[in-house]
C-alpha cells in the first residue's frame, strides 16, 4: 500500500517558529518573516485555531471563548491543544480560576492577533473594491435591539442588496457591543449612552424606562416614589448598565431600590411580574412584548435611554456598511412611538 507523506514545511518556517519557541531573535527580514509565517500557516495550522486562542486570552476562559465564537467548549479545548500540538509548546495554563497565557502564549498571541488583523483587512479593502456588489458587513447589538429592531431592517437590506452577507452577533449588554467594535470584531453596533469617546453614534430612539406592575396592584393613574417599595422588586444581576442607569436616578430622589429578585433574562423579568411574583423597572424595548395583565406606567420622574448606532471612529467602514447605517435610521423613523 502507498504511504502519503505530509507536505514538507520549508526550511524558513521550520527556523521561523523555532526561533520564536526559544524567545530568539528571528533574524530574518520583514517579508522574509512574513513568507515563513504564511508558509507555515498554510501547511500546519488553521485561522479556526488562532480565533480560539485569541478568544480564550481575550475572556480567560474555555467556556466564555466557546460563548462568543459560537462553538461548543470541547470545540474550542481541540483546536486549542492541536495548535499546542502543531507548535510543540503549551501556550495555555488551565486551573481552577480559570485559563492563562504561558509566556510563550503571549508572543503566540500578540502575532496571532496580527495575522487576524491582516486577514481582516485583506477582507475589507476587497469589499471596499467591491463597494455594494459583493462583501459583508458585521453587526453587533445588545438583545433588546438585536430582537425588536434589527430584523426588519436587515431583511430589507438583504432584499436589496443579496450579493452582501450580514452577520449578526448578539450580547446581554451594551459594554459587550462596545468591545466588539474595539477589538475589529463589528463594523456596526447598536449600544446606549453613556459611549467611549472612540466611538462616533447617532441616536436612533429614546427608550423609557417603565415600572412593570403585577396584576393585582391596584391600578393608578401615577405612581410616586413611595408606590416601588410595594411589592418586590424583581432587577438584573449586579453589574447591568441599564439597572445601574436606574438605582442612580432613584437615589436622586432619595429612593434606594432593594430588589428581591435578581434575574438575566427579560423575558423572565416580565413573566415574573405577570405570575404576581413582584414589580419590576426596565426599558420598554426589553420589556415588550408585555402582557396584557402587566400594568406598565412611567417612574415618577421620567427616565429615557438614548439607543445608539455606534461605529469605532478611526475605523474605516465600506460602503455597504454607511448604506445599512442609513437604512437603519430611515426604518425607524417610520415606526410609530410605543
């Protein structure tokens, strides 16, 4: 039976990587260095497991790495340990706190996130040629807006543009969308102020905050302060923006909140509230859609968020993405106000 023999790597991969192992200087030229990486790339590794590392030293975790990839945690773990494999040295310490960078794994890291770079780019400036004939445009969006306002409007720009494809990456909240754009991962995020300075946005909506009755609270006209503390209350987890936005505007007017319930998700915010469970503040959009058993009204002094499209400024968008900007923002203003 005939053996198959890998493909021979070069001379000046084998030196390039082995070299770098050791911590050594690579001696070699800029596209001398270049050629040797791309060689070795193309006949040993794979980006799937430059992706893996860079999101496991981005989140110090196998299973957070998994959750923004999109893959499965054992996923993640194998192309980890093939490339630890294909490089001959460990660049991730596992433990019980969690996953760390080796000192080897840093330099892997910092070169992998170059080549990232660089194959982002190529993909850019190819899309730029192609302006909105071809390309795609990447979008990131905590889940009240990735629900209720970006659908519509993506269907309307595929139907319109079909040559271009659109991925969609959804968060719990808006700082995650922020740091989508940051690390190059967005082209287009829909977040809330308070932003960065290094973000230019446009406003799209204003978004109140609304106290979510159960059923069996006696119906009022408006309430005030004192009518919150009535019933349990029933918060996001320590640490959401939105329900920080909120305990700050409260202590205003010498109300603090003590919630009794803290849950992630909307959904089961409002599907308490509707069982008699407690009361509830949030913004509508995440709030809908709302039962019609659940009384909603306004906090005694109106609260609004300012939803945001938001783009990194130094980046360099396409035109497709300036034109699903412009659509997005032409869409929803012809929505009628809650």
């Amino acid at each position: 039976m005939a053996t198959v023999k890998p493909a021979a790597t070069s001379i000046a991969s084998i030196k390039f990587f082995d070299r770098l192992r050791v911590g050594l200087p690579l001696r070699l030229s800029a596209s001398q260095a270049t050629t040797a990486a791309m060689g070795y790339l193309q006949q040993n590794l794979k980006f799937s497991q430059l992706q893996a590392l860079i999101a496991v030293a981005d989140s110090g975790s196998f299973s957070e790495a998994a959750l923004q990839l999109d893959l499965s945690q054992s996923a993640i773990s194998y192309a980890i340990a093939t490339l630890e494999a294909e490089l001959g040295v460990v660049l991730v310490s596992r433990g019980r706190y969690g996953a760390h960078l080796t000192p080897v794994g840093e330099q892997i890291v910092n070169r992998s996130r170059q080549i990232t770079y660089l194959m982002e780019d190529i993909t850019k400036q190819a899309n730029l040629a192609k302006g909105l004939r071809g390309g795609q445009i990447r979008i990131s969006a905590f889940r009240s807006a990735a629900t209720h306002l970006l659908p519509e409007v993506i269907a309307e720009f595929c139907r319109r543009y079909p040559a271009i494809a659109v991925r969609l990456s959804e968060h719990d909240d808006s700082p995650q969308v922020e740091d989508d754009l940051r690390q190059g991962r967005a082209d287009i995020g829909l977040t809330y102020l308070p932003t960065e300075p290094v973000f230019e946005h446009w406003e799209l909506l204003q978004d109140e905050f609304v106290v979510l009755l159960p059923p069996q609270f006696e119906r009022v006209k408006a309430l005030d302060w004192s009518m919150l503390t009535q019933h349990p209350l029933i918060m996001a987890p320590v640490g959401d923006v939105c329900d920080a936005m909120v305990y700050a505007h409260c202590a205003q007017y010498g109300v603090e909140l003590q919630p009794t319930y803290q849950v992630r998700s909307d959904a089961t915010i409002v599907n308490m509230v509707a069982q008699g469970l407690g009361a509830a503040i949030s913004p509508r959009l995440a709030a809908e859609p709302i039962p019609a058993t659940v009384q909603v009204c306004s906090l005694p002094v109106p609260l609004w968020r300012s939803i945001r499209v938001t783009i990194f400024a130094d980046a360099m968008l396409t035109p497709a993405a300036f034109t699903f900007i412009d659509l997005l923002k032409a869409q929803l203003k012809k929505q009628p106000e809650p």
